[in-house]
C-alpha cells in the first residue's frame, strides 16, 4: 500500500458522510475520488472535502485511479456487483449495512475478496455505540452468568419518513425491512448473545402505510427525512411501490441454543431500541440507546416482585459525533484495519449471518409464519475470514 491511503467512494446520500469521516491528509489518508449519478451530490462532495477530486457517474471508473481502498455506501441492491468488483480488483471495501439483500449476494462478495485478496469491512456501526459495548462489557464479565434470552424491541417513528417515501419501500431492492433495518439490531442480538440464528419464525403486516394511497409520481423526488410524520397516516407521497412491511416480529434459535426474539414497528410515536439479555445469574436492559440519555440497568439480585431500582446501574455520558460518535469510532476501526489488518469489532461473517437471519425471517412472514433454516456459509468461505 502506497504511503498515503487513497480512498474513494461510491454513492454520497444518506451515509456517504461516512467517507468524508476518513478524510484526514495530516494522517496520510486521502479522499480522491466520487462515484455517483448525481451532479448535485458531486458538488456537494466537492465542497466539503474541498480539494481536488475525481467526480464520475460510473464506479467502475474508480478502477482506473489506483485506489487503496472505497467506501461503498450506494442503495443495499447495489452492494453486491459494487463490493465484488472492488475486492475481486484486490482494493479493500468499506461496505455500509447490509452487506447485501440476498444471501447469495453474500457470499458472492465473500468470494470475491477470498480470491480478490480486497479487504473487507463492513459498517455494522451499532457494535460501537455506548449503550450496546456497555451490555457487551457486563455479559463478558460474566455479571448475568451463561446468557440464555435475548430481546429487542425497535421502535421507530421515522419509520414511514426513512423507509416508505423511497426504494426501502420495494422489496426487489431491499427484501424486506426485517433485513434492510433489522441487520443492525440481529446483528447485535447474535454479538451478545454469542451465537448466530440457526432457525427462525416470524409474522408481519403491512398494517398502515398500505392504507395510504398518495404515492409520488414517477419522475417525482422527495426528500427523505428522519423526522416522523404524525400520525403516520398523515403521511404523503410515498413510494410508488410499497410492497414491504411495517411491523415483523421474529423468533431465532441460535447456534449456542439461546433464544432471542425481535421486534420491529415503523408507526410508533417514539424512536429508540430496547435490548433486554437473561442469563443464568441475572438480567441487563438499556432504557434510552442514545449517549448522555440513556442508561443501562443490571438484575443479579433476587426480587420477589416488581424491582424498580436496578441493582446495578450505568449512565451513558455524552458524545459528540454520528451515531454518538459510533460513526467515527468505526471509520477508525476501518483505517486500522487497512492499515494492519488488526482484529476488528465487525466481521464479515456476523454480517453475512444477520442477512441470512433476516432472509429467513422475511420468508418465514411470507408464508405464514412456518419455520425456517438460516442459511449455513459455505465451509471455505466460514474458514477464510476466520
């Protein structure tokens, strides 16, 4: 690898700020180039890393460029031509979640890096964020005994802001929403946990946004937005395609034997995760999942009742930066990782398993709620990026 890291990036919407966050010429690492259909977010691109950069439409003119590694935070059904183009070339890859919308599109990016030689990152942030390393730190400790139970409830307001007003709402480009946005939360189920899903079993509905006929004409654009739209039928403009569903609730028997169930509604009236782990010796729980507002909750005494007062109890302290500073601490991780090729928090694995997870998930809603085995990783594949 040259001295100075040459970085490039392919899409700059949602989560392309992400690149941006390697930028750092004093550390020797360099943001070069941008590939993205749009001449608005090329300027935009340009102004804010404010030096000479590559601008094209087409990523595979990044191929052209002597790239040391590319950020790939293009929409979910790109991932997989994008990523394996870029390992199978040998440049290493920061891949937003989900690694793909299939599990074959998993493991054909998996492929390419074991026969590329490409580094492979993938950007399951929320390993990183406070709340989640803090459950983490406490079952490792062993303060819960040997876990048994996982739960997740999702709540997300934005729901039909985020996901309904553009092509998450298609599930030819996303599957469904159990994988495109619950990734994030099976992955981290599977993390503290200790295991990945082996068989699942889910129910679903398109139970609101379905009702609301107001949909964007085809060369219409609409902003997407994190803000929450009250009450969700209120909602205007949706995609013209909207064939996902809102709520989806889901079973898992892990590898290890433990249970963990998720839980996921796109028309609550609050935002936030509530991630609940029982073990042997106790119980943990967080209440809030942002820093400086939330906290984490520890049960390892006996109550005969009701225990309000935790025995056990820890503040998140605030943060600056994406995600509570989960996007800056990852995109270190990644530049370590190029660097060194140190251990990281992610694993290409782990995110291949939370796809597969939420594959299955997805079919088992769509036919009625029949159990259904999590696709394995093929044995050279599993054994490579062990």
């Amino acid at each position: 690898m040259a001295q100075d890291i040459r970085v490039g990036a392919i899409g700059y919407g949602l989560r392309g700020g992400l690149s941006v966050l390697a930028h750092r010429p004093e550390q020797g690492v360099r943001l070069v180039a941008l590939a993205d259909p749009s001449e608005q977010a090329q300027a935009k691109f340009h102004e804010r890393v404010g030096e000479d950069v590559t601008l094209c439409s087409d990523y595979l003119d990044l191929l052209k460029l002597n790239l040391d590694a590319v950020f790939v935070t293009s929409p979910d059904w790109l991932h997989e031509e994008q990523a394996s183009t870029l390992l199978e070339a040998g440049i290493g890859v920061y891949l937003e979640k989900p690694m793909a919308i299939t599990v074959e599109g998993c493991d054909r990016i998996l492929a390419a890096a074991m026969t590329g030689g490409g580094k492979l990152f993938v950007g399951h942030n929320m390993r990183h964020f406070a709340v989640v390393q803090k459950m983490k730190e406490w079952i490792d400790e062993g303060l819960i005994g040997e876990v048994k139970a996982g739960w997740c409830r999702h709540f997300v307001s934005y729901g039909g802001d985020a996901y309904f007003r553009d092509w998450h709402a298609d599930r030819t480009k996303s599957t469904g929403l159990l994988l495109q946005k619950g990734a994030h939360d099976i992955d981290v189920l599977h993390w503290l946990c200790g295991g990945y899903s082996q068989s699942v079993s889910a129910m679903g509905a398109l139970a609101v946004y379905g009702q609301i006929q107001d949909r964007q004409l085809p060369e219409e654009y609409v902003k997407v937005t994190f803000r929450g739209t009250w009450p969700p039928l209120s909602l205007d403009k949706l995609n013209p395609v909207v064939d996902v569903e809102d709520i989806n609730m889901m079973l898992m028997t892990l590898d290890n034997g433990v249970l963990a169930s998720y839980q996921q509604c796109h028309f609550t009236p609050d935002a936030w995760r509530n991630y609940t782990v029982i073990g042997t010796e106790g119980r943990i729980e967080n209440f809030g999942d942002s820093p400086g507002n939330s906290r984490v909750r520890l049960w390892n005494k006996n109550h005969q009742k009701y225990a309000e007062q935790a025995d056990e109890e820890f503040e998140i302290p605030v943060a600056e930066g994406g995600h509570g500073g989960a996007d800056e601490k990852i995109v270190d991780e990644f530049l370590d990782f190029l660097r060194s090729g140190t251990t990281s928090v992610t694993s290409p694995i782990a995110a291949r398993q939370s796809v597969a997870a939420g594959v299955a998930a997805t079919q088992s809603v769509r036919s009625g709620g029949q159990l259904v085995q999590v696709q394995p990783i093929p044995t050279e594949l599993a054994g490579y990026f062990k």
